[in-house]
C-alpha cells in the first residue's frame, strides 16, 4: 500500500470512527432526556412515551386533570436538516387535546367546529382578513386560495386527523369578538356567538390577562372547539414536563369554562 493511500484509509477509518461515536453519544443523551421526561411525567400522574408516525418524532404524554382526560404532543418532523431552507422545512408543533372519551357537555354541544386563532394583541383586524365577496372567477379563486391556506393551517397546528373534520371554507369570522389577542372563525357564527357569550369568552378574556397563562403571551396558541374535543397548539417544542403543565391548566381552564346545561 502506498502512502497515499494509506492516507486515505487511516482519513476514513477516522471519519467512520468519528460518525459512530457521535451516533452513540447522540443515542445515550436521548435516552437520558428521555428517561428524564419520563420521571417528570410520573411525578405529575402523568404516562410519556416517545414514537415516530411517518414523517413525525413524536413526544407523547397523557393525564387525568381535574376530572378531564387529555393527551399533549410534541410532534417534529423529521424532513429537513438544520441550516437554510431545510431548516425552515422543519416543523415543531406542541398540542394539548381532551381524551377520546370526552363528551362535551348539553349547552356546549356545536352544529359546527370553532376555530380561536391566537394572533399579537392589537392585530386582531388585519391577521386575517375577510375573504372576497362577488362571483367572479378572479373573486372565486381568492376565496379558494384563503380557504386552502386556511385549512393547511389548521391540519399543521391540530393534525390532519382533526384538520379533516374542519370544513375550512365554510367558516366565517364570528362578527363582535371581543377577546384580545383572538380571532375566531366558525362554520355556524351565531352559535359560536352564543357560546362564547355563555362563558368561553369572559374565560378566554381571563387568561390573556393573567401573566402566567400560556393564553396571555405574544405568541398565543391556536384553539379548536368540536363535539369531539378541544384542542390547544402553538409551533414550538416542548422542552419539558412544565412547559406541557401551561397548555394542560389553559386545556383545562377552558374545558371547565363550557356551559353546563342547555
């Protein structure tokens, strides 16, 4: 063997060699961290497990608050890499919803799905603008393309899953919101209205006015209302077992918030 060549070899070995051992350190830190979350969910009452579904690591707790069931996700994609455009393909989404088993109580039960997108206080009017009305193709074509950006937004924030039983273009931003920091959009308006006069609205109202709610900061979550749950999310990870603690008590908050009899 020449010396070059040699050269060549010894470079790979060490190359390989490097590659294998920071696979490993990487493999032990996350199961560390894992481990970690573990306990922490434990210590809460609370179960933690971490799996991938298709495209998606997902980190996964579940928990009984307060009477209600509910389930947290931090879902990451595994498409892209760290630097660039490739970065900016990654998606990190943290989600609470209520459990399966939920049933929404006699005065809080929908004709239709509720969407509450959170948007900086003050921005609610120009966040998300009415769609165009007429009925021409160039208005029309508008109409589809809010609508289609809309519905992607809610399959990101909440899931395909939920997105799927969210008619996107048939909803309509509830006229009078009030809440700061909120725009809601609803497939029935008048009674979303009632429902929010019913309660919702002054508990939201609470909370972005409360400094230590997760509903009062800048960068406020997104809410979705059904007869099948509600659910909480925000684009972001979820470094620990405290960080999941602020969206289960706003989770639950709301959920307790619901009128309780027609």
């Amino acid at each position: 063997m020449t010396f070059d060549a040699a050269i060549v070899v010894a470079t790979m070995i060490l190359s390989t060699t490097l590659l294998i051992t920071i696979v490993v350190v990487s493999r032990r830190r996350l199961a560390a961290r894992e481990e970690e979350m573990r306990q922490q969910a434990s210590m809460r009452g609370w179960t933690f497990q971490r799996v991938r579904e298709g495209a998606f690591r997902v980190q996964r707790w579940t928990g009984t608050t307060d009477g209600v069931g509910w389930i947290a996700e931090s879902v990451e994609s595994n498409q892209g890499g760290t630097h660039g455009r490739a970065a900016a393909r990654r998606r990190r989404v943290t989600r609470w919803r209520t459990a399966p088993s939920w049933t929404p109580p006699k005065g809080a039960a929908l004709a239709a799905p509720i969407v509450i997108m959170g948007v900086p206080e003050g921005k609610e009017k120009q966040t998300f603008p009415a769609a165009p009305q007429g009925d021409g193709w160039a208005v029309k074509l508008a109409q589809k393309a809010v609508g289609f950006a809309f519905d992607k937004s809610i399959d990101v924030y909440f899931g395909k899953a939920a997105g799927s039983a969210v008619d996107a273009g048939a909803m309509r931003r509830v006229k009078d919101d009030s809440i700061p920091g909120y725009v809601v959009m609803a497939g029935d308006p008048d009674a979303a209205a009632r429902l929010l006069f019913q309660g919702l609205s002054a508990a939201l109202t609470s909370a972005t006015a409360n400094s230590s709610s997760i509903l009062s900061e800048q960068d406020r979550p997104w809410l979705l209302l059904s007869n099948h749950g509600i659910a909480l999310a925000r684009m972001e990870h979820a470094s620990s077992a405290e960080h999941v603690e602020r969206f289960v008590r706003a989770g639950v908050a709301l959920t307790r918030a619901l009128p309780r009899s027609g």
